[in-house]
C-alpha cells in the first residue's frame, strides 16, 4: 500500500477529534442532537483551519444509515462512502474552477431531485467566494428555499466577497487560526502514535512555522521527518525551516544585559557561522523580547519556559527599548548593505541608549562630572541670605562679623590661595557700601542705652492680644471660613438648571480628575440635587465611557472634594444642553466670532482688502485662549 501522508491519514472523522473549533462542533451538536438542522452552513477561517472536514463530517451525520445523529457510526455503508469522497448525495464543487453562471444553473437543476441513496443530497462548494455575481444571483432563489432533502456547506477563505444576500441565507461559522501550543500538542500526539521519536523544543518551531493551519504543520512534519531521518530534532527542524535556534538569540541578550560591547560583537560572529539567515536572526530576537516582557507583567504565561531567569536580567523600560530598537531595524533591514551590519548597528543601539543612560563601563565618568553641580545650590542659597541679612535690623550688628563663611566651601571647589584672595577683594569692597546705611539705621533707631531684653519684650507684649484670643472664637472662626471655602458654599439651588450646569463646569475644574473619568464628568450635567443625592444626565452617544468602576471613581473624588458623604446617579439623557464640554465649546465658538468680527473691522484688513483685492481666510482664524 502507498504512503498516506499525516494531512489524509490524520484527518478528524468525528467532532470529538477536531482541535481548535469547539465553538463550531458544541453548535453543530446541539444542532443534531435538537434536531434544529438549517438548510444553509457557512464555514469561514484561514487554510487547513478544518472547513471542509467539518462538512463532510455534517454530511455524514446527516446521512448514517443508523439516523441523524452528533456520533455516526462509522461502519455503514454511507459512513465508509462518505469518508472515501464517493458518496453519489454528497455533491463537492470548487467553486474557483466553475465560476460561471452556467455551472451555477447546471449544478441547480438537479436541485429538485430526491437523494439516490442517502437521507439528504448535501451541496459542498468549496471557495465561494469565488462564484461570479451572476452565479450568486442564479443560487439566491434556491438557496433561500429549497426542498427538504437538500442541505448547502459552503466554505470560504475571504468571507468578505461574499454578497449580503448571501450571508444573510447562512448560519455563518468562523473557524479560528490554531495557537502554536495547541499545534504542538496535536503533533505530540500524531508523532507518538507514529512511534517516531522527536525534541519536544522542535514541535513548537513546527507550531509556529505551521501559523495556525493543522494542514500545513502535518506537512511540515512530513518534510522534517523526511529531512532528518526519521527523528525530530531542533538542529534539524530549525535547518529545515530556515529559522534560528532560541539559544543562540538567548546567548546574546545574556551578553546585552551585561553591558559590554566587545564580547556581544564576538558572540554575534559566532552566531552567525552557524545562522547565516540574519533577517531569521532578528525576527527571533524580536519574538524573545516579546516573551521576555510578558514573562515580566504577566509570569504565569512563561512558567514552562527557561525566559524567567532571563527576564529578570533587564528592567521592564530596557524590554520595551529594546523591542522598538528591533522593530525599527526590522522595517530599516531592506536598506542596510549587510544585514550583519543591521544587526552590529541594532545591538550597539540598544548598548548606547539603555535606559540607565551609559554603559557599565563608562558610568562612573559622566557621573562625576555632574556631580560638582548638585552642592552648587545650597553655596548660592547661602550667599543670597548673607546678602539680605542687612536689611533686617534687629540681626544686622550682630550678623556683620559672621558674614564671609569662606571655610563653607566644598572641598572640590577648593582655590588656590591668591584666587582666594582675588575673589575675597570684591567682597571687602562692597561691604561698607552695604553694612554703613544699616548701621546708621541701627543707631538711629536706639534712642538710648536700653538693655537688651526690653526691645525684645516689646514684640511680645504686641502679640498678646492674638495668643489671648478666646478658644471657642477662634474654633468658631475657622468653622466659618471652612464653609465659606467650601465649593458648596456657592452652589445654586436645585431648581436652577442653568445656574447649577455652569457651576458643575467649574467644579469639574478642580477635581483631579484624568483620562476617560474626566471625559465621563466632563460630558455629564449635573441637573439637579436632593439632600446627598446629585442626578446627573448623559447623552446615548457617551454611554460606552461609563461603568461602575469609573462611577465610583467619579464619586469617591467629589466626596473628596467637597468632605461630603454623596452619592451620584448618572441616567440617559438626550435633552442636556450645559454640560461642560458644551459649555467650553459655547464659550470657544463665542469666542471665534468675536475675534473674526474683530479682524473683519480692523482698518488695516479693510485697507488691504479694499487697495489690493486681500482676502480674510476665515478658516484659518483661531482664539488666542478659549477658557
């Protein structure tokens, strides 16, 4: 007997074995077990996805000779027929082969004759979508009503070109693409049941490769059985595939992460001896980065894998660097004369402008040179007070001594001695200039030898009226200026629709409020109020903002905000006028016809207008502030 490749050999007979489409297969046997059959089925996805297989599955069930039914048995007659593509009801038609109506019209006239053999005569045209408009017009009659006994699957890779008139005739199903991991389960199993031994490490390079279609990783893995001899391994599988092994990309983040350019460049030379395919290089590297940083947000999708201990070597900042520095050079990569240039250029990149800002060689240079600057401001801040210190009376003789601190100076802005002296010479210059006026000042004000504790009681006595205040004034005063500050101390009754819109639209001001909670307070107007109840309404348009999270959020901050236990209640309203959005927009657009009435009236646009035939574009006319 010949060779029977795994695509045939492992095709699903039953729904139980599809992988992937247990949304379609749970439908179609509640479908069957309900006995709810429709006349027309849909099946829509990428290639090898399972389209055709479920039909032909749904044929059979339709047709066992053991009654219709989610489970056919398998062993009669129809069952075998069916499963051998020679089932004279079972009609299958490649649409891209007969795309003209007179196909159409020749495949529709047997339409009305009962089934030869099975229970139902079952249309399977494959690749709709390719029909021409005239032949869909010739199937819309009969696809809408036919007879009892006939049943349409159609299955199509490009749902989209096909007429509405069609869809809306069809129970639609849309096959999904298969997850790497869920192909490399699959062909766990296929290959065990092959007895051929395989890495597991080179299932999942088939996985991916394979991009979603059971059908082409089958073949792939025939090819790399084929290839390697009968045993799967991932030198073999990624030679095949043209890919390059995880390890490799592994060795050079490792290397990135300790920051040294020398041995990255030297293990990229080593790499690439053993894969030459850099653009292969570089999407691997992208794919890592990738897991790495979802390795780091979200853990429990990588336990399985060796990237936690990487992932740990970069900071989530370095992750998402990195990944843009790649993607750049991916689009860039057709431009390069070398991609071993793009790839010496990209890894240098990410060297360069690592988010600590330097490499860990050079880091304690740039360092030091701005250190110096950080004590600067305290030295400048002291020279300032010294420099103000005369003008307050009372510490001027005193302060007069003590003003040159010459040994405060940090010792890495230390001067040579005649630097010092030719910095301080200035300084003993202006010092008369400065100190005699305050000291006249000082004299003038002491009348006569009074001891010093007696200019210093008299500020005292002046404050004692103010410690003396009485307690439940002061408590009572501060009380007062509370509910004066208030934002509630202003608010209009709630009666007054307008006077309450527009103080709402300065309250939202004031609220710290940021992205889609603001826009939610913004587009809202407050209507009305009872007691700790605040109503507000929104229009349909702005429904999708809100939810109870953000409700919350909005009301925890106006409780916040006003030291008031309310609650808010936001219902659809259609009819609001003076919410604070429509205000600001009120408020701009008052504000862009006052300014294009003013430049219309400007003697100078009139002039130009009237001598030179000037226009006023009024579209490029724009309020200088809109608040």
């Amino acid at each position: 007997m010949s060779y029977q490749v795994l695509a045939r050999k492992y095709r699903p007979s039953r729904f139980d074995e599809l992988v992937g489409q247990e949304h379609v297969s749970k439908a179609l046997i509640h479908a069957l077990e309900n006995n709810r059959i429709h006349h027309a089925y849909l099946f829509a996805g990428t290639r090898g996805c399972g389209k055709t297989t479920i039909a032909r599955i749904l044929a059979k069930c339709l047709n066992c000779e053991e009654g219709v039914s989610a489970t056919p048995c398998e062993v009669c007659s129809s069952c075998r027929e069916i499963a051998d593509g020679r089932f004279v009801d079972l009609i299958e038609v490649d649409a891209a082969s007969r795309t003209r109506v007179e196909d159409t019209r020749e495949l529709l006239d047997n339409v009305q004759y009962a089934p030869t053999r099975g229970r139902y005569k079952v249309y399977l045209i494959d690749e709709v979508h390719m029909l021409s408009t005239h032949s869909f017009n010739a199937l819309l009659k009969t696809l809408e009503e036919p007879p009892a006994h006939v049943k349409f699957l159609f299955a199509t890779t490009d749902p989209q070109k096909l007429p509405v008139t069609i869809l809306s005739r069809c129970l639609q199903f849309n096959l999904t693409e298969l997850t790497p991991s869920q192909i490399h389960q699959h062909l766990a199993k296929l290959l065990a049941a092959e007895n051929i031994p395989f890495e597991d490490n080179s299932l999942q390079y088939l996985g991916e490769a394979a991009k979603g279609s059971v059908r082409d990783a089958l073949s792939l893995t025939d090819q790399a059985i084929a290839f390697s001899g009968g045993e799967l391994t991932v030198a073999s599988v990624t030679a095949m595939l043209g890919t390059v092994d995880r390890s490799h990309v592994t060795m050079l983040l490792r290397s990135l992460a300790d920051g040294e350019a020398e041995p990255l460049l030297q293990l990229l030379d080593k790499v690439l001896t053993h894969s030459p395919n850099e653009a292969a290089l570089l999407d691997e590297t992208i794919r890592t980065l990738h897991r790495l940083a979802v390795a780091q947000i979200v853990p429990q999708r990588e336990e399985a894998s060796a990237l936690q201990d990487l992932a740990g070597a970069f900071t989530p900042e370095q992750l998402q660097l990195y990944y843009d520095i790649a993607i750049r050079t991916r689009r860039d990569f057709p431009d390069v004369p070398d991609g071993r240039i793009g790839l010496e250029m990209m890894l240098l990149r990410m060297l360069l402008f690592r988010p600590d800002g330097v490499l860990t060689s050079g880091g304690g240079s740039a360092a030091n040179e701005q250190q110096p600057s950080a004590p600067a401001a305290p030295a400048a801040a002291a020279s300032s007070v010294q420099a103000t210190a005369p003008a307050q009376p009372p510490p001027a003789i005193e302060a007069a001594p003590e003003t040159p601190p010459v040994a405060e100076v940090p010792p890495w802005e230390e001067q040579p001695a005649a630097q010092q002296e030719s910095a301080a010479a200035p300084a003993v210059q202006e010092e008369p200039v400065t100190a005699a006026p305050v000291k006249a000042e000082a004299v003038a004000a002491v009348p006569s030898p009074t001891p010093p504790s007696e200019p210093a009681a008299a500020p005292k006595a002046a404050e004692a009226p103010v410690a003396t205040e009485p307690e439940p004034e002061t408590t009572a005063a501060r009380e007062e200026q509370a509910e004066a500050a208030s934002p509630l101390a202003n608010m209009p009754p709630a009666d007054d629709e307008v006077a309450l819109a527009r103080w709402w639209e300065q309250f939202v001001q004031g609220l710290a409020l940021q992205g889609v909670v603001n826009s939610v307070a913004r587009s809202c107007q407050l209507k009305s109020y009872e007691g700790h109840r605040w109503q507000f309404g929104l229009h349909t348009g702005h429904q999708i903002l809100i939810n109870r999270e953000r409700q919350e959020l909005l009301q925890s901050t106006i409780r916040a905000a006003i030291n008031q236990p309310i609650t808010i209640e936001i219902e659809q309203d259609n009819a609001i006028d003076q919410s604070p959005d429509m205000i600001r927009a009120e408020r701009m657009q008052a504000q862009l016809e006052a300014a294009t009435q003013a430049l219309q009236e400007d003697e100078v646009i009139q002039t130009l207008s009237r001598e030179f035939g000037a226009k006023l574009d009024l579209d490029s006319i724009t309020p200088t502030i809109y608040e």
